[in-house]
C-alpha cells in the first residue's frame, strides 16, 4: 500500500499491536491523559510475523499491491473447509490478503512453505460474500 492511503492517520504501538486513529490536533490535548483504547487495532505480533486485522484488511486491504491474492470462489470454499492452496506466489513468508476481485476482500491467509492457510474468520467470510461486487 502507498503512503497516501494513510495520509491524515497515525500509527502508535501498545505492547505487541499497532493501533490506528485520525490524525488531529486534539491529540496534543489528549496525550497526557491515560486512554486504555483509541482507534482501530490494525496489526499484532504473531511469532515471527505482523498480523493485520481483518477490519483494517476491509477498509484497506483493497489498495494493497504486494501480498494480495486474487482467489475464485471455488478456491475461497476450499480454504474455508480447511484445504491448503499449493501456489508459488514468488513472496516471503507470511500473511497475504485474499480478494475475490479487486475490491472485494475477504481476509487473510498465511503463506508458508509454498501453500496458503486460511485465516478468514466465518464473520469475514459472510459479510465478504455479502458484499458481492460493491
């Protein structure tokens, strides 16, 4: 993704996750005070890798370039029963955002050893399908 996805927005880390929130002057005011939650989780540690969340994969998986997988239906059932997909992807190890087109997201999958695992919660997967082409 290019920086000018995430132009106006700020990024800070809490402990192992990554955390995003509008960028704004009221931020100054509010930096002294003791805030438990601000913003949307975006990633997590995950052994060696950084695991995006599923919502920041929806509102901004569809402007990935790299490690974005275009799936068909049939694949996405596969992943969903359980199965592997056997591809070479020509990519590092680690998670991929999987699209049925390229707008619509489903979530991720971890690429390892050749093969893609599904990391689509059901919740994903049916607003994904619920979604259609939009």
């Amino acid at each position: 993704m290019d920086r000018e996805t995430f132009q106006g927005l700020l990024f800070f880390r809490k402990q192992k996750s990554w955390w995003v929130c509008t960028d704004t002057p009221l931020l100054a005011r509010v930096s002294r005070l003791k805030i438990s939650r601000m913003g949307m989780k975006a990633f997590q540690k995950v052994g060696q890798f950084l695991k995006p969340t599923t919502r920041f994969m929806q509102m901004f998986g569809s402007s990935a370039t790299k490690a974005a997988l275009v799936i068909t239906e049939t694949q996405l059932l596969e992943l969903v029963e359980g199965k592997e997909l056997t591809l070479d992807l020509g990519l590092d190890q680690g998670y991929v955002i999987l699209k049925l087109d390229e707008k619509r997201v489903v979530g991720l999958g971890l690429y390892v050893n050749g093969t893609v695992r599904s990391q689509i919660s059901k919740k994903a997967l049916k607003e994904a399908m619920l979604r259609g082409g939009k």
